[in-house]
C-alpha cells in the first residue's frame, strides 16, 4: 500500500514539475482584436498567438479582465479544454461585454485618450493548474489599424 501510495505522489509531484515547466516555455501573447457580428450583436474576440515549445497541454481556460488605456472594457471567460499540441498556435477568445455601455466607453476612452494599450489580467489553468496570466500590447499594427477603422 505504502508503495502505491509513494507511486501516486511522486506521479503526481512529475505533473506538476512538467506542466510548470511547460508553462514558463510557454508564450501567449494578443497579436490583434477580431470584430464581428452575432445573432445581430457586435463581438470581439482576442487573437491570441500560443507558442508551445515543449509537450502538449490542455489550455483549460483563460478568465481575466480586459482593460483599454487601464479601464475595464469587458471580461473573458473562456473554457475550453483545447489541446495545444507543440508549436505555434492561434486560438480566439471571446470578450464579453455590453455592447451599448461597453461600447460607448471604447469610443470615450479612444476619444478622450487616444489609444495607448490593451492588456488582459487574470488566470490561465493548464493541465488543472492555474497561473497567473498577464498581457499588456502597446501599440501594435493590428490595434492601430483597428482603432483608425472606429474613428470612422
């Protein structure tokens, strides 16, 4: 009983050890915002480039804040158990928000000053275990282009 007890531990200390260590090699970052229309709503969703340099992982979810200029503009709540084979890969997550006080504080916001960063604040969980996840762009190609697009 001893022996399978010790099994179990040191299997589950390798886990933890692998998954923590997958997770320092790898790299999510927000390469652009994807607008669109659903069901008659305007939706965003974050294009995030996922760089997996070492085993697969199970993303299970991604929550956190998403902040324009350090002001909340909507929230994700994304759970999706995808599997994230090694590589470089491009996953979507949607922002939740209200799209009419929501939008009208983008629009303020860009308005009143410019656009100066977008980041994302909260968790990731990988292979169960949840992490830290902070996400900050500054003026990237994509947002600029996005920002020129709503100032029309």
């Amino acid at each position: 009983m001893r022996t399978i007890l010790s099994a179990l531990f040191l299997y589950a200390v390798y886990s933890i050890v692998k998954t923590i260590s997958t997770a320092q090699e790898l790299s999510m970052e927000v390469v652009g915002v994807k607008p669109g229309f659903s069901q008659g709503r305007l939706t965003l969703s974050l294009k995030m480039r996922v760089i997996n340099k070492l085993y697969p992982i199970v993303l299970n979810s991604v929550i956190g804040n998403v902040y324009l200029n350090q002001q909340q503009v909507g929230i994700i709540n994304y759970n999706n158990n995808d599997r994230i084979p090694t590589g470089m890969n491009m996953i979507y997550l949607p922002v939740s928000f209200d799209p009419l006080l929501d939008t009208a504080n983008i629009i303020s916001i860009i308005t009143a000053e410019g656009f100066k960063n977008i980041s994302v604040q909260g968790s990731v969980t990988i292979d169960n275990i949840q992490l830290p996840f902070d996400n900050e762009i500054i003026n990237s190609e994509p947002f600029k282009n996005f920002v020129d697009a709503a100032k029309l």
